[in-house]
C-alpha cells in the first residue's frame, strides 16, 4: 500500500507597509501608552539646576542663556510634545520624523545650526534582560536634546557629575556633555557585553557535562547566538557614527572635545572586537556541541560493533551446528554440547584480549 505523502502547510508572513508623507512625526515603536517627561538640566561654572516636568513648554525659558542646557525627553509615543520642542529649536521636519522611529540604524546627520545623531542604548532589565533603546540626540551650541523611548537610562552617573561639579563637565560646553552622554552609552556596552561573555563561558562548561540535557544546551545556544548577533548589528554602525563625529568641521566642536571623541571611537573599537570574538565563541560552541553528540554517537557505534564481532563467530558456529543434517558426526558424541560451549568461550576470551590490547575496550 502506497503511503501518502505528508503535505507541509507553510504559514504566510504578511507585510504592511505604511507610506506617509516625508516629514511626517508619527512614533513607530512598541510603547504607545507612556507619559511624557521632560528632564531638564541647566548648568555653568558656579550654579547648577535640575528640573523635571511633564511638558516641553517649561524647558523653553532655557534656549539663549549662558549656560549649557540638556533636556531629556522620555516617550516618544507623544508626537505633539515632541514637535512643539522641534518647532522651538528649529528642527528639520525629517529630523522629527527619525527621532519617532525606533527603527533606525545609528547615524549622524549635520546641520547648519546643530548635530543629530541616532544610536541604541543598551541596558539590563531585572539584571537578566537586555533593553534595548533607541535614542536620539541633537547638539547644538549651548544645548543638548536626547529623545529616548522610556524611564530608565545609562546617565545617573553623569548627572552626579553635573551635580556635584566632577570633572571638567561645569567647565566646559555642549560638546563636552554630548560626548560624556555618547561615553556612558558605549561604558554600557562593555557592561552588557561583558555579561554576554559569562553566559558563553557558562554554555562552554556545560557541554562538558554529561548529564546536561541536550535539549536545553541547544536551545541556550541558539538563543546566545540570537542575542550576540542582536548586539552586533545594535552596535556596530554607531562606530562609524563616532568616527565621523570626530572628523566633523562643525564650529561649536572644540579640538580638545575631538581629542576625546577619538578616544571614544578607540572604546568602539574595542567593543567591536569584542562582540565578534563573542560571536566565533558561541559559533564555535555549536561545532563543539555537535561534535560532543558524534563523539557520543561513536562511543555506542563502538560498542554495538565490538558487541556484534563478538557473536559474529558464535552465530557462525550456532548455525553450523543448527542444520538438520543426520550424518553430522558430532551429533553422536555425548560431549559434543559441552565440547561446542567451551569453543564459543574460548573465543570470547580470545577476542576479549584482542580487543583489550588494541585498547578498543
């Protein structure tokens, strides 16, 4: 009877695209439901002033003074918010329209009067969970905007540092504190990457384990491989975005800023190499579990198989002796079953040594 064959049924992806108009603000993310708040921070040599409010009207009173300001805005689902602090600094509506699209890939974009650029922050969530954030940023002169999806960041370090006047972050200008902002970033993807490194050390231990359950080491592994590839391609373009920022000809800047800015594309670069390191780790990991299961797979073909050349004389002899054949002359011998049984023995023990001196046992 003729099997039938099995029909594969594939489910069918869709995908929609939405065109709107260039320019258009329209938030494309996955936190539709969030408050806006605005963080705003004013600072010069001698005062410093830390505010927080839930809109963007209060951080206008700060364009134009001799001080540094940076305003941080949390949630981008609230487009109206966002496009009134655009319109008071004169942004470019495409400007707009990328700082609301969490899908972007890391650039930087120069414009007369100011910077933008775009990266992804990185940080852990319930000390497991890797967040990833999109965040945008716009530097002018006097002042720093970043945009990020929610609550929860990188920077409280930093702003200990503005508040209690560390460093030389009071004593400098905006581009001292867009480069402080883009170092805390990249600080945290060591942090991150650092963790990625102790899973896969762990993953390694494992497969040397023979009581892990194979099922779960690959799964482990898949999803390792999943997450170091995540990363990459997270990380990756925002070298090139600090590249570019250090050999940009804008005014506001300073050399000495530059001079940091390489430094920072120096951290980049170790990052990267990192992550690729990470990534032929965990691929190696797959060779080396899929060489762990053949090995373990030799190991019971090897036994089957010195089991199997063991009876392979003692069924050739049972066979012999198994025909029906009246004139066999051991069928008369009254000790022919003994005589027979010590035979097989004898060449068990034989093979036994043979076996155990060629060190197959």
């Amino acid at each position: 009877m003729a099997q039938k064959k099995r029909k594969i049924i594939k489910r069918k992806k869709s995908y929609k695209t939405i065109n709107t108009a260039p320019g258009t603000v329209a938030y494309v993310g996955e936190k539709q439901f969030l408050e806006t708040k605005v963080d705003i921070v004013n600072y010069n040599r001698e005062n410093c002033d830390f505010n927080k409010s839930d809109k963007v009207e209060d951080a206008f009173n700060f364009k134009g003074q001799e001080h540094v300001t940076w305003i941080n805005i949390n949630g981008l689902n609230n487009t109206t918010e966002i496009e009134k602090l655009g319109l008071h600094y004169n942004l470019h509506p495409l400007v707009l329209e990328d700082i609301v699209t969490t899908n972007q890939r890391a650039k930087l974009e120069e414009y007369e009067e100011y910077l933008f650029i775009v990266f992804k922050m990185l940080h852990f969530k319930n000390e497991d969970e890797i967040v990833y954030e999109h965040m945008s940023m716009v530097v002018g002169e006097n002042y720093v905007l970043t945009f990020q999806e929610a609550d929860g960041d990188v920077f409280d370090d930093l702003r200990d540092r503005i508040r209690n006047a560390k460093g030389r972050i009071r004593n400098a200008k905006a581009d001292y504190l867009m480069y402080t902002i883009l170092d805390a970033v990249v600080d945290n993807y060591f942090t991150v990457i650092e963790a990625e490194g102790d899973k896969i050390e762990d993953l390694e231990e494992t497969l040397f384990i023979e009581e892990s359950n194979s099922n779960t080491t690959t799964t482990s592994i898949q999803n390792q491989k999943r997450e170091i590839l995540k990363i990459r391609r997270t990380v990756f373009p925002f070298r090139e975005v600090v590249n570019k920022l250090e050999k940009s000809e804008i005014e506001f800047i300073e050399d000495k800023t530059k001079n940091y800015l390489r430094n920072l594309y120096d951290h980049m670069i170790q990052v990267n190499e990192s992550i690729d390191l990470y990534r032929e780790m965990i691929w190696g990991l797959m060779d080396l579990y899929m060489t762990n299961i053949s090995n373990k797979m030799n190991e019971v073909m090897k036994v089957l198989t010195i089991i199997a050349t063991i009876f392979i004389p003692l069924t050739f002899i049972a066979g012999i002796y198994g025909m029906n054949f009246s004139n066999m002359p051991e069928l008369t011998n009254p000790y022919g079953y003994y005589i027979v049984w010590a035979v097989m023995i004898v060449i068990l023990i034989i093979m036994l040594i043979y076996f155990r001196k060629k060190r197959w046992l």
